[in-house]
C-alpha cells in the first residue's frame, strides 16, 4: 500500500516536470509516426462522480481528466474508426499518419451519459463492444458484483478457504488500507475459473458479505434501447460475449463459438445492423478463442496487448492501449510508455 501511494506522489510531481520540458510529446510522436501504425485506445467508464470508482482498479477515467485527454487526442491524432479502417485495410488502402481509434469495453450507463456528449462534441468517433447476458434484466456484470459486495460490507475479513475461491487459502483484510487489494485479488482469483464457477463464486461473495452497510454507487449498464440509441447517433457496436468469460478456459469449440455468435446476433437484431468487431473479454485469449473468431465471421477481434499495432496487421489480435484515470500530464507519460514498448509475447497468445 505504501508503494502505492509512493508511485502516486512521483506521478503527481515528476510528470508534470517531464512533461514540460517535451519529453512524453517527443516520445508519442516518434511512437505514432512510423509508416503503418495504428494506436488502438481502450476505455471502459467514465466517470462524474468519483464514489463510483471505490478502489480504483483501472476500469474508470474521471470526466475532466477523459475531456482533457479527448481533446489532446483530438491535436495530435488522426482518429478514425476501427469499422472504417477496417474498410480501408480490406481494399488495400493504408491507414492515415498518425492513426489512432478510440474504443469501450463492457456496455455502461456513462457512455452514453457522460463519455458520448464529450466525444461528439470533439468529433471522435468510436466504437463499443458489449457483452449481451443480463442487457434488460438490470443484472451487473459479475466483477461489479463482486466490487459492490466488497465496498459495502461492514465485515472486517474474507476468508478465501470458507468461499471456496481458487488459489492458497488465506483471509484477506477488508480494512480501509486494504480493501482495495483484496478485491484486485479476489477478482484475479475468480477469473481463473469458468464462467459457471465464477458465477456460483459471486453468488457465496454475496451471501457471506451480507447487505450494504456502506454507501455503494451502483455500475448501471446500458440497456437494449440505450445501445439502439448510441447506434443510431454514430457508435460502431461490437460484440463481448453473452456472459463475459474466460474464453482461454472453455474447452468446447461450439460453446466457445456460442459466446461469439449468440453475442453477435442479438446486438445485430438490437441494431438492424453488421456487428463487425469482436473484444475478447478481459483479454483472454489464446490460438483457439482468434480461431474461433475468425470462423464465426467477425471482421476484426481486439485484444489487450498494450503495444502499438504495425503493418501488416494481426486482424484478430489487435492491440489496444488501456487509458489511465490520470491528469494530461501524468496521461502522456503512461501513454508514451505504452506506445514505446515492444510487442513481445503478441503471437504467444497472452492475456
């Protein structure tokens, strides 16, 4: 926790010094210039109340801090949609200078209420991939589940042994320093599992935490008609899976390619339109989950490789840099640390 915290108050100072003198905007440029490359972004929620993100796991960029990156993207990017550059590929056209897409991951509420207004009004297009389990039945995905129990319980330990989770037995603290850390560990655990084990796990999560005791912010989804709705002013819709699982661990070609194209034509009956893309979830992935993206028809899969994509492209492992919830500077930073680094491990097929 300590190192933490330690990390935090370098970002806050160093960055804004390096920042400065130049440093990040030499780096991004000379990362994003290369003939062929194409910088993929990925985003999951954004954010006006910062409540919403209790332990701050990654997943949520706050409002300010998203407009300020939006608009420094906007400078310096040629920013085209992944359908669109797509198209382009298919025809033997390259891609822009300097190409970069923007994408989301999981299908929130935020999107549409506090992401879109702010990407509409830069002109940035993007596209969002949606898992489709649970859309209209006000059903959170499993790790919000798992975060809401966590952040409301007044208990003050999690035994690991009592809830049969994956992993060493062991009771991890639910202290206001640790909280945080236990849940990063419970959703790693739980994320070794198969969906159904995942899910029945969230079920003992639940139960043994009991009701709220604390305040809880709740991560609402979109529902059928609110994904119609960004479809109709623009978003490219993509496909996430029905139940949003550890695709490397189903073993079974048709359930694998079920997860894919059950997925896939509910959003096209939603949209009465192509649902091109694929995001493999929590990018999982490995040589049968692209295979099996590939045979059902997809255009495209996006991974969570965080390296800059170079041509020729791997169309159906597509990197994406994950965004910070970070100030301009401190954003550029871990952005020119992302776009510099090797692709190493991309044809191993890692998560």
């Amino acid at each position: 926790m300590l190192a933490r915290y330690a990390k935090t108050f370098v970002k806050a100072t160093v960055s804004p010094v390096v920042d400065a003198l130049g440093v990040y905007d030499r780096r991004i440029a000379a990362a994003a210039g290369g003939a062929g490359h194409w910088t993929i972004l990925m985003y999951h929620r954004v954010i006006a109340d910062p409540a919403a993100d209790p332990f701050r796991l990654g997943m949520c960029v706050r409002r300010d801090r998203f407009e300020a990156q939006i608009a420094w993207l906007r400078r310096h990017f040629n920013v085209i949609g992944l359908r669109e550059a797509v198209d382009r590929l298919e025809r033997g056209e390259p891609l822009p200078e300097r190409a970069l897409s923007v994408t989301f991951d999981d299908g929130y509420r935020d999107n549409l209420d506090v992401a879109l207004p702010i990407l509409e009004a830069h002109g940035v297009p993007f596209t969002l991939f949606v898992p489709t389990g649970g859309l209209d039945t006000d059903e959170q995905l499993w790790w919000d589940r798992v975060i809401a129990a966590l952040a409301g319980t007044g208990r003050e330990t999690l035994d690991t042994g009592a809830l049969d989770l994956p992993g060493q037995p062991v009771r991890l603290s639910l202290s206001s320093w640790r909280r945080a850390i236990t849940a990063e560990e419970v959703l790693q655990r739980l994320w070794t599992l198969p969906i159904d084990e995942t899910l029945a796990a969230v079920e003992r999560i639940e139960r043994v935490l009991g009701p709220a005791v604390r305040p809880v912010v709740r991560a609402q989804r979109l529902s059928s008609a609110q994904i119609r709705e960004m479809h109709r002013r623009g978003v490219e819709i993509g496909a996430h899976s029905v139940r949003h699982p550890n695709l490397q661990l189903v073993s079974c070609v048709h359930e694998l390619q079920r997860e894919m194209t059950v997925s896939r034509q509910q959003l096209e009956a939603l949209c009465q339109a192509p649902i091109d893309g694929f995001a493999y979830p929590g990018g999982r992935m490995n040589a049968d989950t692209v295979a099996a993206a590939r045979a059902v028809g997809f255009r495209y899969a996006v991974a969570t490789i965080s390296a800059v994509n170079r041509a020729p492209y791997e169309r159906f492992q597509l990197c994406r840099i994950g965004m910070p919830d970070a100030p301009l500077a401190d954003f550029k930073r871990a952005f020119s640390t992302s776009m510099t680094r090797q692709e190493a491990g991309r044809h191993a097929f890692t998560a």
